[in-house]
C-alpha cells in the first residue's frame, strides 16, 4: 500500500509549522507553507517536478519577503547603549590593576568598575586608561595616550 504524495507533503508541513512553534524568526514556518502548497498541487494530480517546484518557489519567496520585511522594521541597538557606552573612554585607576593578583578599579564619569589590564601589564594608581571592551562585570583597559 503506497502513501500518496500528498499525504507526505502535509505531514512535512505540518512538521515544519509545529517546528515554528519551538524556533524563533520565522525561519521554518516559510518551509511549512510550501509543502503545504506542493501536497495542494499533489492532491490536484500534479506530478512531482511541480510539487517540488511549488514547494521551492512558495518557500524561497516567502523567506526572502519575510528577510527584508524583517530587516526593515528590526532596529539594530544604536551605539553607547548600556554598559557598552564606556567602550573609547578614558577613565583613573583607583585601585592598582595587576590581573595576577586580580586587583583594579577605574572610575568612568561617577562610576566605579572593577577592570583587568588587556596586555597583563601593571596599570599603576592614577594612571589613565582607555576602555577597549567589556567582559562580564570588568572593564578591559589598556594605558590611554596623550590627548585622548
């Protein structure tokens, strides 16, 4: 007893629409909506170059609408915000920064942070750092040059 055609199809996009649920960004529910539309055209009796090309013509166009449709109302997080705002400045160390024995502290506009030196090099008390990144909790500093 051979399953027909369509009955594959339906079951593939119903496997891809449940899939959607447990996935986030509309990316498999496109794939559901073209088998759907292939097992349409299997159970009008269309052969399988039609089915398959339904299935890649609905999924593809679907998917590349869905991209720019995306891309257009999805704002990337502007520069500076949060803790990343201090990435390019120049702070003081207060507290001597050597990361053997894990000791530092650098004062950022009124705030403090614990940092470690990017080079492991000892950044003495008072000296001026520049912010290159963060990682976790800690601020990753290297000495500032003059005029930044």
């Amino acid at each position: 007893m051979a399953i027909e055609a369509w009955w594959l199809w339906m079951a593939l996009a119903a496997i891809f629409i449940v899939g959607e649920i447990f996935t986030a960004g509309f990316f498999i529910l496109w794939f559901g909506i073209g088998a759907l539309v292939a097992g349409i055209l299997a159970l009008l009796g269309l052969g399988a170059v039609w089915q398959w090309g339904g299935f890649v013509v609905v999924s593809g166009v679907l998917f590349a609408v869905s991209r720019k449709f995306a891309d257009r109302f999805t704002k990337k997080q502007p520069p500076g915000v949060g803790a990343d705002r201090f990435v390019g400045k120049v702070g003081t160390v207060l507290e001597e920064i050597d990361n053997m024995k894990n000791t530092g502290r650098v004062r950022l506009d009124r705030e403090e942070w614990r940092a470690e030196s990017e080079t492991g090099d000892i950044l003495p008390e008072g000296a001026q750092v520049k912010v290159i990144r963060l990682d976790g909790v800690h601020l990753i500093v290297t000495f500032a040059k003059e005029g930044e």
